[in-house]
C-alpha cells in the first residue's frame, strides 16, 4: 500500500473494527489519532502504518488521509481502494 514516498506491505483491512494495517515495525508516535506509523530499530525509517476508522473517514470526509513523519498530509488512495472492495461489517 503507497503512502506518500513509502510502500507498506502487506496491508489488510478488518471491517469488523473498521482498522487496517500495512507493514510491520515498532510503533511511533503520531500527531493524528486517526493513524499511527510504525518503524525500523533505527526509530527513523517508516516500516508500517496503522489505521484507525478509516471508513468512517472515507464516508465522513471522503477521502482517506495521513500525516506524514515530514508533516506532510496526504491522501491514500490504496487505503480507499482496499476499504471499498470490503464488505461494511453489520451492527450487531
């Protein structure tokens, strides 16, 4: 999954709790509570990201967007894809 200059993979989205996950690493600190990125040991180089809600960000704001380490917002169209192709999980 493209998230701005990085590719994480694999990535898998989960419905069911509307969070997706792509690549691996230790966990970082984000300045969005909607995701997270995770890093090599090095603590500097993007390994993965972690999504949360990001259906609801789809369908509220109707794109899927992360800040970047650089501070950078961008959007996610591979995340958009990867939500839309899955089935909506059903209220219980």
């Amino acid at each position: 999954m493209n998230v701005g200059p990085y590719n994480f993979e694999p990535a898998t989205y989960f419905p069911e709790i509307d969070h997706l996950r792509a690549g691996g690493g230790q966990i970082g600190d984000s300045t969005d509570t909607r995701h997270v990125f995770f890093y090599a040991p090095d603590g500097e180089t993007p390994l993965g990201i972690e999504l949360f809600g990001p259906r609801a960000q789809l369908e509220t704001e109707g794109s899927i967007t992360v800040v970047l380490p650089s501070g950078s917002r961008v959007r996610i169209p591979d995340a958009e894809r990867l939500v839309r192709k899955a089935p909506a999980a059903q209220a219980a």
